[in-house]
C-alpha cells in the first residue's frame, strides 16, 4: 500500500471508530409534546407522581387528589379532602398511598385498588414533599415550617422518628440500601440520613447550588440530581461523599425526575423547559437540550416502562401586591389546570 494511501486509511479508521462516541455526545432526546390531560377541577397544584406498572397518575390538586388514567388521561377517581396536598407516595408492596396535606398538617393513607381513605396521621407543620423507601418501608414526609421529617411507619401508619433537619426540607429519595437524602432548600445542603437509626450522618454545601428542590438518584451509580431553581442549575453529586462531578444550566425548576434505563435527568423549568443531563458514565455527565413544555410547569412525574414525562400547569393570572405580599404568585385560571405529556 502507498505511503499517502495508507495514512488516509488510518485517518478514516480512526475517525470510524471515534463517530459512535461523537454522535451519543451530541445526540438529542428527540421528546416533544404530544398531548395534554385536561383536569377541571379548581385549586392549585404541587407534584405529581406516575407508576406506569398500574397506569396512574396521581396528581396533588388544592383540596384533592385527582387519579388519571396514564395513557388517556381519564379520570379514574380522586381522594379527596386532602387540605393543601402537596405530594402523593406510593407503597404497591402493602397497597397503600399517602398524601402529603400542607394546610391540615397531616398524611391521608388509602388503598391503591380502591382509592379509599384509611386513615390520616398527624405530622410537622406544613408536610411538602413525601416519598416511600422501600427498603425499610417508610414513609418520610418534609415538614416545611417545622423544618423536620416525619417517619412512618408503612406496615402500621404509626409515626416511629421525627427527624430535625436544620432548615427547610424538599425533596427526598432513597439509595435503596438505607440511606436517605434531603434538598434542605434554604441552607443550601444535601442531608444524608441512616433509614435504620433515623440520625443525620452528613451535610454536605451545594456550592453554586441555591434553593435546591427537585431530586433524583441513579442507583446504579450512586450519583444524585439536585435541581436548584434559586441558581438555576442542576448539580450531579456522589451519594456516597459529596463530591461534585459537575454544574449544570438549567431554568426555575422544582422537579426532577431520572430515567434509568436512558440515563437521562429531566429538570421542570417554569419558564416552560425541560432541561435534560444525561450520564455517559457514573463520572462524566453532558447537558443535552432544553425541550419546550408549557410555562408553569415546574414539577414532573415520570412513567419508566413508556419513558413519558408528565407536567402539571394551568393559564395564570397577575395578582396585584399587597403590604403583606409584595411578590404575590399568579393565580390559575379556572378550567385551564391541565398534565402536559411529553416523549417521542
């Protein structure tokens, strides 16, 4: 082989060999809107959760609870009374939901099959985000004015710990092996806490992280998801120190939510974006795109059979100040409270 020829066939070799991890660098979601899920009901909204093995989606809505049917969007029962819902936990092992209710300071516990209420156990002051670890069949439920967790106890909905967190919980998650994390949103922390002695074990600072809220966790790799809406950025952190592997730009988010099997971190702007962080390793993480949703929609739910994103949001309205709120939220518009549905 000549000289010239042979150097152009080791250039063409290498540049074969390299494409593969060029175009996954660059390559897209490819998620758009597809639908929406009207809900007519009135009141305000917070987080939503999906579980794509029953096809539900529960959605936190004033007063209420509405359920819909994952891939019509039909309304397929409400659990209502739950005063300034917040979150909705799910625990299929026992058959059992709970509701976070902000306003009455309390948990609702019903039954997945039926939607029935079964009980309401008292918790802190202002219970916002709840999650259920599995591994020891808990309940944590944020109490934002009291600054605290409650733990209860799933198998018999008895509070077992109430948890001193230092400052103002959000979003929780759990690694699966005992151990528990917090967004503490106005520290500016991740708190770590042992699932079998209820203790604090670390704190570790977001360093250029402000107002963390939205959470999730790769399990497989260890690595947290941290959406801080006051910095605007999503900071990738290993669960098992600290360490941070990297910032990323996003918008005012509240949620996150992960997919395992894409490996791909979605962040709920409410400026109307998805900002997606996708993990090439447990090491090495790139943002991809912003996709568009609608305006508002701050919190996601996530389906991991379908890969499909759910949003909640409605048409709002300015509320003019007053001495007591200078900065007042807008309002919804009656009849526009809707779930954006986002995928391929």
């Amino acid at each position: 082989m000549k000289p010239i020829l042979k150097l152009f066939c080791v250039v063409l070799l290498g540049t074969i060999c390299n494409a593969p991890l060029h175009l996954t660098a660059q390559k897209k979601t490819g998620f758009k809107v597809l639908t929406s899920f009207p809900i007519k009901s009135a009141g305000g909204w917070d987080y939503i959760t999906v579980d794509g093995a029953s096809k539900r989606i529960y959605v936190s809505h004033g007063m209420q609870v509405n359920i819909l049917d994952v891939a019509t969007g039909d309304s397929v029962g409400v659990i209502p009374d739950t005063k300034g819902v917040h979150g909705i936990a799910l625990a299929p092992d026992l058959n059992k939901g709970y509701t976070s209710n902000g306003r009455a300071n309390t948990v609702t516990v019903f039954d997945l099959k039926t939607n029935q209420v079964l009980k309401q156990i008292a918790a802190g002051t202002n219970p916002d985000a709840i999650f259920y670890d599995e591994f020891s069949r808990k309940i944590y439920a944020f109490n934002g004015r009291s600054k605290d967790a409650t733990v209860i106890d799933a198998a018999s909905d008895m509070v077992v710990a109430t948890i001193p967190l230092g400052g103002k919980p959000e979003t929780g998650v759990s690694d699966g092996k005992g151990k528990v994390f917090v967004n503490i949103e106005d520290t500016n922390e991740e708190v770590e806490i042992d699932a079998a002695t209820f203790k604090i074990l670390n704190r570790w600072k977001l360093d250029g992280g402000e107002e963390p809220s939205g959470l999730a966790i790769d399990r497989a790799t260890n690595r947290l998801f941290i959406g801080c809406g006051g910095s605007k950025t999503m900071v990738v952190m290993d669960a098992a120190n600290g360490k941070i592997f990297g910032k990323y730009p996003i918008g005012g988010c509240d949620g996150v939510a992960f997919d395992p099997e894409l490996k791909q971190a979605y962040a709920s702007n409410g400026e109307g974006t998805i900002s997606v962080i996708r993990e090439l390793s447990a090491g090495k993480f790139e943002f991809v795109e912003n996709i568009k949703s609608e305006k508002g929609a701050r919190t996601i739910g996530i389906d991991l059979l379908t890969h499909k994103l759910y949003l909640p949001t409605a048409q709002t309205k300015p509320v003019a100040p007053t001495a007591e709120n200078a900065h007042p939220r807008p309002e919804p518009i009656a009849g526009t409270f809707h779930i954006v549905v986002v995928g391929k």
